[in-house]
C-alpha cells in the first residue's frame, strides 16, 4: 500500500469514528473570606497547555468514579464528586500516530477536601488554584471556558453544582 492510499485511509476512518468520549473532574473550592470559588488546573504532559484532569473510560468504574481517579492520578486531589456531569465540551485529541479525533469530555464537579502529596503524575505536570475567570483565560477549549465561568455563577449564587437537570444553567 502506498503512502498516499494509507493517508486515504486513515483520513477516511478519522471521519467515520464517532466521537471519542473522555472524563473530566472539575475540581473546585470555596474561599470562605472571599467568597470565591477556585478551581485546579494542570499543565497536559505533551503540550504544557492549562487543562483539567481528564481520562478515558476505566473498566468497573462509573463516569465519575474515572474522573475522580483522573484527578487523584493526575492532580493528587480527592473529594466529593457529583453522580451527573455538570456539562461537557469537545477537544481535539492528538494520537500518538499524529491523528486527531475529536473528543467530548463530560465534567463532574469535584469539591476537593485532601490534597495528596504523593501521585502517579506529580513530576509529570504543574497545577494551580485560580478563580474561574482566571481559568477561562487559561483554556483552550471554547466550551470548557464556557462551562468554567457557567460553574462559578452557579457556586456564587449558593446553588449546588449542578441542576435538577442536569446541567449548570449555562
């Protein structure tokens, strides 16, 4: 098969797969003095760009059990996570083959209670508590800005991170 057929091929499978579907924690904290919501953000291990602790699907786990792991793995946090996704966005995945696929990664808001000082990624990434806002700027993802600044005014206004519905009200 010559190069350009492979190519062919591959542009072809890319097109039909469905959307890749990954985890998300979106792992927050309430400043008491402030009254300020503050939100974790981790550096990716490929890139260095600012993004959420996320991950595929994990065998026996739940939705948000695997994005409950993700943060613990990724970030060294646990807590308290939401059984309901409190939103979603799409991203575009690099693969290891140079391919990218998109990617929808539902949220589950974790409200982090322990931070670990040991974890499977601790040399492998940096991580910052910044405000919502601050973290919108920081993100690529259009939906994951969205979805940031939507989670704050829902904190803020002493309602809990995610509506009978479902959703964040955004």
């Amino acid at each position: 098969m010559n190069i350009l057929s492979r190519i062919a091929s591959d542009v072809q499978l890319m097109f039909r797969r469905p959307v890749r579907e990954q985890y998300g924690a979106l792992c927050y904290r309430l400043k008491k003095k402030r009254s300020a919501v503050e939100v974790l953000l981790i550096t990716s291990r490929d890139t260095g760009r600012w993004v959420i602790p996320k991950g595929w699907p994990m065998d026996g786990k739940s939705a948000a059990a695997a994005a409950a792991r993700e943060a613990w793995e990724e970030a060294g946090v646990k807590g308290v996570i939401t059984q309901e996704a409190v939103g979603d966005y799409h991203y575009m995945k690099g693969l290891p083959e140079g391919l990218k696929v998109d990617c929808r990664v539902r949220v589950f808001a974790l409200a982090v209670d322990d931070i670990c000082k040991n974890f499977p990624e601790k040399n492998q990434r940096r991580a910052e508590w910044v405000d919502c806002t601050e973290a919108a700027n920081r993100v690529q993802e259009p939906g994951l800005k969205r979805l940031l600044l939507a989670f704050e005014q829902r904190i803020l206004s002493g309602l809990p991170p995610i509506a009978k519905n479902g959703t964040t009200g955004a």
